[in-house]
C-alpha cells in the first residue's frame, strides 16, 4: 500500500472539546515516526480558525477557505463551496476525506456522491447528523467510517441508521497522558467549584445555580466559577438569564462567570470538584482533563458518553441524581468531606481507566487502521 492521502475537513473552524482531541489526533498521527510514511495529511479550514493554530509547526500542508456560516449562507454559497471541495479532492487524489460537525458531514457526503471510492471518515459529534445521512444516505453504496465518540452515541445513530451499522466506529477521544499526583499541601489549597464548557442550555447551567442556595446551606460560602464562551446569539440570551438568575437568588458574591481560558489546567487543578450537569454529552472531554489534573468531577445521571465513562470507571459514588438540588448536594458535601488519601484514591481510579483505554499511542494505531479500511 502506498501513502494514504487524507484531507481534514472542517468547514466552521471549530476547537471545542470533542472536536479538540480528533485534531490532536490527527496531529499526531501525520507527525508520529510509525504513521508518517504511511499518510499524508492536508488540512482544510477556514482562514484564522483555531485549527490553524493548533496544527501549526506539524508536517501538514493548510489550505484555507472563507469560514461558511451554514445557519446564514445561502444555498448557493454553499453549493459553491462543496464544489470546491470536490475539486479540491479530485485534483489531489485524496483517498480518505475525514469531516468534522454537522456542516462537514453534508459536503462529505457531497464529495462521495461524485467520488464514490474515497473513504469517508464521519466524526460525528452531534446526534442530528442522522438527519443528514437519512437524506443521503441511501444514494451511497458504502460512506465508510462512521467515528463515535461512545457506546451512547454509537447506540443513538444505530436506531436511526439501522442499515449502517457496520460502518459505525467507537474510538474514545484519546489523550497525551501526564498524570503527576498533587501533594497533600496542593489539595489542601484546592477551593471553589468549578463548570468547564461552553455556555449552552443542554449544559444545564441553571440547574445548578438554582441548586446552589442548597449547597451553600450545606457548605458554607462554597463558591462557583463558570469557564466557559458563548458562540451564537442564542447562547448570549441564556447567559443573561442565567446572570439574572444569580442576582433574584442574591448569589453574585458566590458565582462568577470568568470567561473563556486557553489552557485550563491551573483552574482545575485548583478547584475542588468539576461539575457536568449536561442532558448531551457525546464522551465529555473535561471529565478526563479533570482526572488528569487532580480534581473530582461529578457527573449527572442523564445518559451521555461522561455517565458512560464514570460508570466505566466504577465511580458510580460521583454520580448525582439529574435535576435533583438534594442529590448535586449531598455529593458536593461528600466531597468536601474526604481527605487526602480518600480523595487522592478516586483520583487514582480514575486514572488507571485512562491509561488503560486513552492513551494517545493506542489511539493512533486505531484511527490509521479506520482510515486505511484495515
């Protein structure tokens, strides 16, 4: 077998979580010294998209377009696009073509109807693709591989895309793993309680703000600090709500909205418990980032990728009841109640399941036998 020529296409630009790790994957894997002389890798993004920047200084070729707002362009524009895509594939012989979102998933699909032998790798990051590959779906005798972030998700597009079954692929999203212990001194200066994420309604942000008078009647003066960016006007509305919730319940002295942080590690690392209170949650990124920088997160029973992990884990201990303020509480106060050693010890749990199943150099030999069709 020849190099394979794989082009990563992401129409947004996007450098969120899920949509984070698949890049530092095929990061590495166009740089790691057993894969390199076996694909070649171009990227194509948007101009001044965070993928740039995180890719930069590696063996990729960029090629860059003008950033498509698939909500707002017309169906012209976007027409337009997806046949420069298919050019763009065509003139460099691209073998496998691998789409990030929603969006990219649609001019994937575009590509394959006219190049039918490229493999079309599928990271599916959002449960609504299956309305793309229903409307598509049945015009293609194979699309290749369909990346799943985790059994749940995997099971969720199953229902919808019964036929498909055998293309679906599970591959966690993987991790350069450092995983050096805090000392007793650090995890006694560790405070605060601490929300990662974008600032989203199916991240259920307003439950917990209308949880925490409950909290703080069990842990005196506990506060909170949300970490997180708005990236649509919807989610600029929620915010305010969510602000003006904080002010009705006289709370604005013990929860805080920071922001969006770069590198996030030193937020954690400090903060006592990270808190996920998501309905949606294809594998949950900041549940590992959590592990692996010494904090306990706490996970809600709705059924996601992040209760997937923690159950996979055996954490169950770190699971609150979904809406329920008495349950999120009750944890939180468990939580302020462990020591060193207690704490320390669901830390080290956590870990060994990470090690055992993210690390990254497993990770790359899984996702080159998914692109090579091995």
């Amino acid at each position: 077998m020849g190099k394979i020529n794989l082009c990563f296409f992401e129409p947004i630009g996007n450098t969120f979580g899920s949509e984070r790790s698949m890049i530092e994957l095929i990061k590495e894997i166009s740089t790691n010294e057993k894969f390199f002389n076996k694909i070649n890798t171009v990227c194509y993004t948007p101009k001044d998209s965070g993928i740039n920047e995180l890719l930069k200084d590696n063996k990729i070729k960029f090629y860059t377009w003008h950033k498509v707002d698939l909500h707002k362009r017309s169906k012209l524009r976007i027409f337009l696009h997806a046949l420069k895509l298919l050019w763009f594939c065509f003139s460099r012989n691209i073998d496998v073509l691998h789409v990030n979102q929603t969006g990219g998933l649609a001019y994937g699909l575009f590509v394959k109807k006219f190049l039918p032998n490229i493999s079309l790798v599928c990271y599916s990051r959002y449960y609504d693709d299956h309305k793309i590959y229903v409307k598509y779906g049945a015009k293609l005798n194979r699309i290749g591989s369909i990346i799943c972030v985790s059994q749940k998700q995997k099971r969720d597009l199953i229902e919808v895309l019964p036929d498909y079954e055998s293309n679906f692929r599970v591959l966690y999203n993987p991790f350069k793993l450092k995983l050096e212990n805090i000392s007793r001194s650090e995890f006694q200066n560790k405070s605060n309680f601490v929300v990662l994420g974008r600032i989203a309604s199916e991240k259920n942000l307003m439950f917990i703000i209308k949880s925490w008078p409950k909290v703080v009647g069990s842990v005196a003066n506990a506060k909170l600090e949300f970490y997180g960016d708005v990236v649509s006007d919807y989610d600029v509305k929620y915010l305010e709500s969510l602000k003006s919730k904080i002010l009705e319940l006289k709370l604005n002295k013990l929860i805080f909205f920071k922001g969006y942080v770069k590198d996030p590690k030193d937020i954690i690392s400090g903060s006592r418990a990270m808190i996920l209170a998501s309905s949606f949650e294809p594998m949950g990124r900041v549940i590992i980032e959590s592990f692996m920088n010494n904090t306990i997160p706490l996970v809600s029973s709705y059924d996601t990728g992040a209760l997937e992990i923690i159950k996979a884990m055996n954490l169950d201990k770190l699971v609150f009841e979904r809406e329920n303020s008495v349950s999120l509480t009750n944890k939180i106060s468990m939580i302020e109640g462990l020591d060193y050693k207690s704490y320390m010890d669901i830390i080290d749990t956590g870990k060994k399941w990470i090690i055992n199943n993210l690390d990254i150099e497993g990770k790359i030999a899984d996702y080159f036998n998914i692109v090579s069709g091995s």
